[in-house]
C-alpha cells in the first residue's frame, strides 16, 4: 500500500519534472519517458537554465520570477536524472568528480562502520588503491571489522597528538585489502579535538593518495561529525528501518544542510569563500532559533535572501545545489524494499531543503553480519558470493565507474 503510494508520488514527481522542462504534452505522453535519456535531460536543462538563470535577468520583479522558475528547473533536473540512472545504474560514475565518501547517520549502531569496512574491501578487490579512515573518534572500531583483535600500534591519535607528522605514518595495510588509518579511543580526549586540529585533520584526508577514502564516522550530528561529513565529495547517509533511525537520518541531512549553509563563507568554506560576517549572521538567525522552532526551509531561506540580499543568491544556490548526499538503507526486513525507508525521507528531504536524495542501495538483515561482528572476518570475505556481498558490490557499482 505504502509502496503504491510512493510509486504514484515518484511518477507524479517526474511527470511534473517533464512538464518544467520539456512541455505539459511531453508530461502527459508515456512514450516520451521511454525514449527520455540523460543527453536529452541534460540538453533540455542547458536550454532552460539560459533562459531563466537569475543571473541573466536584470530587475528585481523579474529576478524574483526568474530564479523561482530556475530552482524549478534544477530540482526537475535531478528528477530526471536521477529516475533514469534508476533505469540505467551502468550511467552512474560519481566518482569520476571526488575520491572521498563519509558514511555516517544520526544513531549509533546502525552498520555504519560495518557498510564502511566491507565497502573498503570491495573497492580494494576491484583493485582501487582505498583508504579507510575511523572518524568515529570516541567510539572507534572500524578496525574490529577489519579484523584486528587488539589496539592498533599506531592510530590517528598520534597524528592528532602530533607523534608522528603525516597521516601516512598511521596507514597499516589491513589483511584483506584497505589501507587503514584506526583509531584509539580508549586514549583519553581522543574524541575532543579542537577546530585547528580538525582543519588539519580534514587537509590530510584531502591529501591522501588513493583512488577511494572512506570516512567512517560517528553517529551523531555534533559539528565534528557534519563538518567530516560535508568535507567528502560523497556522503552516504545510514539508516534502518526502525522510526528512530529514519528521523535521525532526517535530522542529519537537515543538520548537515544547515550547516553548510552557515559555513558558507570564512575558512571552513569549501569554496575558500571570503569570511562574510553579514550572510553568516543572516543564515544563521533564519536556520538556528533559539528553541530549535520557527527555522526557514530551504525553500523559504532562498527567496527570503532573494528579497533581502539579491547580491547573495547565486552563492546560497550555489551551495543548495551541491548538497547531494545518498541513501542506504541497512537491515531491511525480508520482502520489504529500501524505497519504502527511504521514500519518507526523501520526501521531508524534498519538502524542507528543496533536495532529492538518491537512493544507493538497500542490504538486508544477514545472520553472517551478526556473526561477523563476533568472529572479525568481514562478511564479504567469509561469504564472497552471499547476499550481503551482492548489496554491498551493488552499492560499491553505483558509486564507481563501471569498467
Ligand atoms: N545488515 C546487517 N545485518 C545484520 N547485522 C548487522 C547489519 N548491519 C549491522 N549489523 C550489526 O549491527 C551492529 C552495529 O553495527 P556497526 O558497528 O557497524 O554500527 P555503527 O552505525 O557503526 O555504530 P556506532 O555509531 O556505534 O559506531 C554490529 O554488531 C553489526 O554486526
Ligand atoms: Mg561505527
């Protein structure tokens, strides 16, 4: 019932993404969608956005219009793409724009670290140099996943605590393929570090030679944890099926969209934009209220900046845009599809920040997971043709280009 009704959203959702982009005739003729492609999407696009960008427009009155109908024209654009590489995963190659994934979620213990050491080894296996990195400063256990038993004998602590001086004397090559940079928390403050050590945290992970860097974070939504998780050209969002995880799921996207947003300018911009104390001001009283009520959506904070400050839209869209995160979703019950997890937050996600968040992938519930966590041998390495192994190649195949 559940999934009719998400299957009618979705094709009412593209249909009117046709109707902006194409014609209301194209929307209603269903032979148009067999024959749609990305080109014609991304042409269609191109055309649209010459039209309507606020940026070609001269006068307020008509700028208002304009960038109204631009915003319409991108989220239309996503719609489609996204829908046909649905159709056609061979299309999909994010990676060939970034090296560096987070996973991360708003709970603890929803397979964060379990997706992220399995989804290292796949990687390996097709023979991409990959680095894990356990962010999980106070909770760290990537490396368990891994395989290791004990405390590791270099950790990045020692880089934090400036024992060593380059990430690249924590790496270990782990036995089934990743490169692992672990960590330590039963060092005490180890989960505590300061804005300068983040920033040279996130510079050294920038830095790493590899094909693929997989961050492997905690699961709250402290300012560490957004900070690590925006830094990375993909972000992976976690969740099960269980209420508590999917509203923290939306909760993180909300909190990680927010806080872009209020790092648009000054040094933890990732454009190097100039420190604008102004707009930060501005962003920061329309998205943080003091009790946590009465924040703008994405929607309202964009044309409350197009009538306030004009001058800023471009670069407020601009960082709207590029916020496109994944969805996986863990521990899916037998016969039950991940789109009916992730259909609720995709559309609180479309509704409060104006995104569409793709789905990457569901993995079930497997007894060989759980028994994983017991023994240390990665699932994918005990059972390489198991049905865990297919999600996580799955998910691994969206994510690189397929050769
Ligand atoms: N698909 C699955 N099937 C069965 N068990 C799973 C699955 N995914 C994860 N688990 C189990 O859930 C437990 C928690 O997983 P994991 O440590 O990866 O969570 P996490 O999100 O990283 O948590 P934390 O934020 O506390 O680090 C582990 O014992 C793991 O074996
Ligand atoms: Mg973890």
């Amino acid at each position: 019932m559940i999934v009719n009704r998400l299957e009618t959203d979705k094709i009412r959702g593209i249909k009117a993404a046709c109707a902006c982009l194409f014609s209301e005739a194209a929307a209603t003729n269903d032979q148009f969608l067999e024959t749609l492609s990305v080109d014609m999407v991304k042409r269609a696009y191109r055309r649209n956005a010459r039209v309507h960008h606020p940026d070609m427009k001269t006068g307020t009155d008509v700028k208002d219009v304009t960038s109204e109908r631009f915003l319409a024209i991108q989220q239309s654009y996503e719609v489609l793409v996204n829908y046909l590489e649905d159709m056609n995963p061979a299309n999909d190659a994010i990676l060939s724009h970034g090296k560096i994934i987070a996973v991360g979620g708003a709970k603890g213990g929803i397979g964060k670290s379990v997706i992220t050491a399995n989804l290292g080894i796949y990687l390996a296996s097709r023979g991409l140099k990959t680095v894990l990195v356990d962010l999980d400063l106070g909770g760290s256990n990537l490396h368990l996943y891994l395989g290791y038993r004990s405390i590791l004998q270099s950790t990045i602590n020692d880089f934090l605590k400036k024992r060593v001086n380059s990430l690249a004397d924590v790496m270990i090559q782990s036995p089934h393929g990743p490169i692992l940079v672990g960590g330590d928390s039963s060092e005490l403050g180890s989960a505590n570090i300061d804005f300068m050590k983040k920033m040279k945290l996130i510079k050294a992970i920038n830095a790493i030679e590899a094909d693929c860097v997989v961050l492997d974070l905690g699961g709250d939504t402290s300012y560490n944890i957004l900070d690590f998780f925006l830094q990375a050209d993909h972000g992976i969002v976690v969740t099960t099926r269980d209420s508590a995880s999917y509203i923290g799921a939306y909760h993180f996207l909300k909190a990680a969209m927010y806080r872009k947003l209020n790092r648009l300018t000054g040094m933890e911009s990732r454009a190097g934009e100039e420190k604008n104390t102004m707009l930060e001001r501005y962003i920061r009283e329309s998205t943080m209220s003091e009790d946590g009520h009465g924040a703008k959506t994405v929607n309202e904070l964009v044309a409350s900046i197009r009538e306030d400050h004009p001058q800023y839209l471009s670069a407020v869209m601009k960082a709207v845009w590029g916020f496109n995160p994944y969805l996986v979703v863990n521990r899916v019950p037998h016969g039950i599809g991940p789109e009916e997890v992730a259909g609720k937050i995709q559309n609180v996600a479309r509704r409060w920040l104006a995104r569409e968040v793709k789905l990457l992938g569901g993995i079930g519930r497997h007894p060989d997971v759980e028994r994983s966590a017991i023994d240390l041998v990665p699932a994918i390495i005990r059972y390489p043709r198991g049905a865990f192994a297919t999600e996580i190649a799955a998910i691994a195949n969206r994510l690189i280009k397929t050769v």
